[in-house]
C-alpha cells in the first residue's frame, strides 16, 4: 500500500484521497510550513514531492510539476507510460499553456440569444489558412480527465471509491481552461455526498448552477462529471439519476436513443452490482427549473474500483487483477493515435506484460484485427496473455508472476 507523508506523519494515500477532509488540519500545516506533501511510492529511492491544494475548507493533494515520472509505475501521480500528457502541440485539444491545462472540446459552452447580422467570410482564394486546432468529444474528454487523475492505474492493494475520484480529478483538473472558461465554471464533479459538509456541497452545486440560468442575451452550458445510477424514459423522453445528488437529467427520447446506441454497455453498467456507469454531461438549466436539461453526454463503463472497461468481459478480468492484489493500467482511447490499444497491462512484473480480453472470437474482422495485435506486440518483443472469454474460465489464465520490490529484494540480502 502506497503511503504519503503530511509533515512528520506517515499516512496511508488511498486514505487520504478517500477522506481529505479528515486530514484537512495536517495538510493545511504541512501547506504552510513545508509547502508539499512526498509520495512514498518509490521505495527506498527519493520521494516526489506533491502539490497540497486548497479547495475551499478542504485540501487535495495533485502531481508536483515536472516530476510526474519519479513516481512508481502503479501510483496514480504516475504519467510515464501514458505518453500523452506532455505539453502538447498548438493543435492538440488537450495542451499545456502558460503553466495550465488548455482543453478545446467539440461542443457549445455558450448560447447566444442574438442572430448574427453578417455571414462568415470565408478565406479568399489563394490565401494561406492557418491550421486549426483539433476538437475533442466528450468521451474523450472524460477518458483524459481519468489518465490525468491516474484513475486508469491500480496500485495492487487498498480499494477507490467515488471520493477518490472526485478529490484526483478535482485536483487535476482545477487549474485547466475548457474552451477559454476556467474550469471552475464550466466544469462540476459531483461530490460523494456527506451530511457533515452539507452546507459546502450545496453552495458549490448551487454556484455553478447559478452560472447557468439563462439571461436575455443568452446562457452558458455546463459539463458535469457523474456516476449515473440509473435512467429510464419519462413523460416527455428521458431521464438520468445521478448518484451523490438530487440534481436530475432529463433528455429527449431522440438523444435518449443516440446515447443507448452509443454508449450501451456503459449505460447497462448503472445500478449494478459490480459496475459503475460514469458520464460526462453537457447540460442547460431551464429558466425557474431545478432540474438540467441535457444536450450531449458520453459514458464510460467501469468496475466497482471505478477502473475503466471496455465490456463486461473487461469488468470481470479487472476485478480478477484486483482479487489478486496485481498492479496494473488500462489504457485509454481518447487521442487514438496509438498503433494499438491493449486491454490491460500488468506492470508488477519484470518487463510489463499486455492482458488481452477476446470477447468476439470467430467474427472474422475481430479475428483479423486481433491478429495484427499479436504480429505488433510480438514485432515489439512485448509479451502478451489472452483471454478467450466465452470460452475460457478466467481462473485458468496462468498470470506470470510478480517481480520483487526493491524493498523485498533488500531486505532478501
């Protein structure tokens, strides 16, 4: 179990990012005396240091900058095998720029309620046109905003719940800008609901709502953050019920449609036992309402760790790395750029070693598309096991085993 230390206490991470309130005195002190916090994820070696960010009466705790890649391969401040969280060019939609994360998504934060009087020119013939910046979707966004928090990594021990996702992503993404708004008023992550911070939960709910209500020259749209607990139709379309919250989503049928045709097995996951369905949400508050209206939104299917997965296939072998205490990623799909995408990767062992979950065997363009996998990992020298899971019990996947940890091996000699 990884562990941090606030000022001269020793205290166990997962704690700390699950309840930040109940440290808030020893991170406050440690804020103002020593200025940051050290993981203790690299046994024996130089501990990182860690920003102590204040968020309102609270404390959260986020990377130190340029020191992502000091952290041991499963902490969640860990950034070294993601390869995508580097400065970013002029024409990524997720860059780094003037000391803060830039985000461009493909979607409408502002709607104005004036007509524009004169079209848009186009550029002359013959002049030269500036390259324009790539947009991301939401799903993208929201699969981003879990690599940053470190949420696709497991460490091999301890549990996750919502608050740790709220309080990694809260600190990852404070400083960031969407669409040139801070993110502090686009963005709400809804908070794992505690009657002792009922007051603070609500007024920070209840600002960024009021951020919303439309006035006469237009109004703003919101995103949120959320664990979707279930949704169903409802008189006029659809709705969505949100864990941690009373606030509620209501949609078209049409976009209610769009949605289960897009993101079905990631909505199937809500409500179960063993999954979680988080979404990302772009929403419009109706004038003297006090319920959202949902424009767009994406969703992402995970474990109950809130682990990212791909199928329920994905789910099962992820819950049975964790019965098995094994540290590992998932990678995410959000730029696409990678030759390929494995399921999972172990990274407790020697050399790190790709997990693929085969769910679709006999399709031919599956089968097609999974050789091509084994020829690059095996053009790569990267070992990999499968799954052939409608065929094969999970418990005769024979898993290589665990190298010894620094710690281990010292203490070996």
């Amino acid at each position: 179990m990884i562990s941090v230390r606030v000022g001269n206490s020793e205290l166990p991470l997962e704690d700390v990012l699950e309840n930040p309130g109940r440290h808030a005195r020893l991170l406050e002190r440690a804020k103002t005396t020593q200025g940051f916090a050290e993981c203790g994820c690299t046994a024996g070696r130089l501990r990182p240091k860690l920003v102590i960010r204040r968020h309102r009466e609270i404390f959260l705790l986020a990377r130190w900058p340029e020191q992502a890649q000091l952290h041991g391969d499963s902490c969640p401040f860990q950034r070294r095998n993601t390869g995508k969280g580097g400065t970013g060019s002029e024409q990524d939609p997720f860059r780094f720029r003037n000391g803060a994360r830039d985000i461009r998504l493909d979607a409408s934060l502002k709607i104005s309620s004036r007509t524009p009087t004169k079209p848009v020119k186009s550029h002359p013939e013959g002049e030269s046109k500036k390259p324009q910046r790539r947009t991301a979707g939401l799903l993208a966004f929201l699969e981003f905003a879990w690599e940053q928090a470190g949420l696709n990594l497991w460490t091999g021990s301890g549990g996750r719940g919502w608050s740790a996702c709220w309080s990694q992503l809260s600190a990852e993404l404070a400083d960031c800008r969407i669409n040139n708004r801070p993110a502090d008023q686009a963005l709400h992550i809804v908070e794992r609901w505690d009657p002792s911070r009922k007051a603070e939960i609500l007024a920070e709910q209840d600002a960024w709502l009021a951020r919303l209500t439309p006035a006469a020259t237009g109004s703003l749209r919101g995103l949120l953050i959320a664990e979707v607990a279930a949704h169903e139709p409802s008189q006029f379309g659809a709705k969505f019920v949100l864990r941690q919250t009373q606030l509620r989503c209501f949609m078209s049928s049409a976009l209610y449609e769009r949605l289960q045709r897009s993101y079905g097995p990631a909505l199937a996951g809500a409500g179960q036992p063993n999954q979680r369905c988080v979404a990302m949400l772009l929403v419009e508050k109706p004038a003297d309402r006090n319920y959202l209206t949902l424009v767009d939104g994406a969703a992402m299917l995970t474990n109950a760790q809130f682990l990212p997965c791909d199928s329920t296939y994905e789910v099962a072998m992820a819950d049975h790395l964790v019965a098995l205490r094994r540290a590992f990623r998932k990678p995410l799909r959000h730029i696409g750029n990678a030759p390929v995408h494995p399921d999972f990767v172990l990274t407790d062992t020697t050399a790190e070693v790709i997990v693929e979950v085969l769910g679709l065997t006999g399709n031919p363009e599956y089968d097609a598309r999974m050789a091509s996998k084994r020829e690059h990992y095996r053009a790569a020298g990267v070992s990999m096991i499968e799954w052939d899971a409608p065929t094969q019990a999970l418990d005769s996947v024979q898993l290589p085993q665990r190298a010894a940890k620094r710690s281990e091996v010292a203490h070996e000699g």
